[in-house]
C-alpha cells in the first residue's frame, strides 16, 4: 500500500508523491512515484511522462505524511 507524502525540499517548492515503505535512518535515498507539486502540476525539472523519481535525502528538510484512507475511516467511541 503507498504511502503519500509531501517532501520538503530545500529552497524550493514542496513536492506530493507516493512512497511504498517509510526510509530508515541509515537510507540515503527515497523513491517517489508520481511526484507533482501540491496543485497537481507536473514537475517543470522533470521528462515528460517520468512516474519514479530517486530523491536523496540529504536535499530534504523533512517530509510530511499524509493520512491514508484506512486512517479516515477509523470510528471513535459509539454508545449502545
């Protein structure tokens, strides 16, 4: 199941994309499928049509995740 996030890059714009496990600490690459900016515009620096990108992880400040939609549908205390 992907995990979607926004990646914080250094001086630039934030990035959304779909990651499939979270990095470990000793990582020193992400991979993202489907990078866009957060409008849904597609990424100017990139080919068209590229779907996987290999960010590494020291151009990061930090990445943000996104809830899933198993999260959204979590249902809190009901009384009977």
């Amino acid at each position: 199941m992907a995990i979607e996030v926004i990646l914080h890059i250094h001086n630039q714009d934030p990035i959304i994309g779909e990651i499939e496990t979270l990095p470990k600490p000793d990582d020193q690459i992400i991979k993202v499928s489907n990078p866009r900016y957060r409008d849904g515009r597609d990424l100017q620096f990139l080919e068209h049509g590229v779907t996987t990108v290999l960010w590494p992880i020291r151009q990061l400040s930090f990445i943000e995740i996104l809830p899933g939609e198993a999260e959204e549908e979590i249902i809190g205390f009901v009384r009977d």
